[in-house]
C-alpha cells in the first residue's frame, strides 16, 4: 500500500470543502473559515473540527453532515467525522480574503 501522503490529502480535502457553501452566503465553508481544523491519521481517517456562522444558524443540522458525507465518499479516505465547535466564535474577520471581496467587505 502507498504511504499516505497527509498534505497531499489535506489539499484534496480543502478543494472538496471549497464545493460547499453556506446556503445564506454565496462564499463556500473554506473560504468563510468555517473550517477550524483537518485531522488525518495514517490509516486515512479524517476529522474536522468546524464551525458555523451563529449557533441559531439554520443549517445547524445538516451541513455538518454534508461535510461528513462529502468527505468521506472521497476514494482516498476511509472514514470522516465532523465535530461543531463553537470555540472562537466565529466572526467575519475568519474570512480569507476571497471571501471578503466576493461579499464586498474589501
């Protein structure tokens, strides 16, 4: 078996994280710094610790779950488990700038 090159899966990962988005912001998760921190063992399990725009947000119950869904269907990862963290709360400055130019806050 080929030695599992982390970065290289991270890099992956990010990229399939780019394809979800907040259902209110037209920016995906990454770019929002929704995602706090990915995990991969050496047996390709990954965990990702994330956040949310408010603990009121209304997609509380399902886009944790999507991520989890997204990730894991990826040929590369074994298993993907999401845990939601509201430690730091979020807050705009999170942002990459991307996503501060695409909502107008540069």
């Amino acid at each position: 078996m080929a030695e599992l090159n982390k970065q290289v899966l991270e890099d992956k990962i990010i990229q399939k994280l780019k394809t979800i988005y907040d259902p209110e912001i037209p920016v995906d998760i990454f770019e929002l710094g929704l995602i706090y921190e990915i995990s991969i063992d050496d047996n390709a399990n990954v965990k990702i610790k994330m956040t949310l725009t408010s603990p009121a947000c209304p997609v509380a119950g399902s886009l944790p779950p999507e991520v989890e869904q997204k990730i894991g269907s990826m040929p590369e990862v074994k298993s993907a488990k999401t845990e939601l963290v509201w430690n730091p709360p979020w807050d705009k400055d999170m942002m990459s700038e991307v996503a501060k130019l695409e909502l107008g806050f540069l």
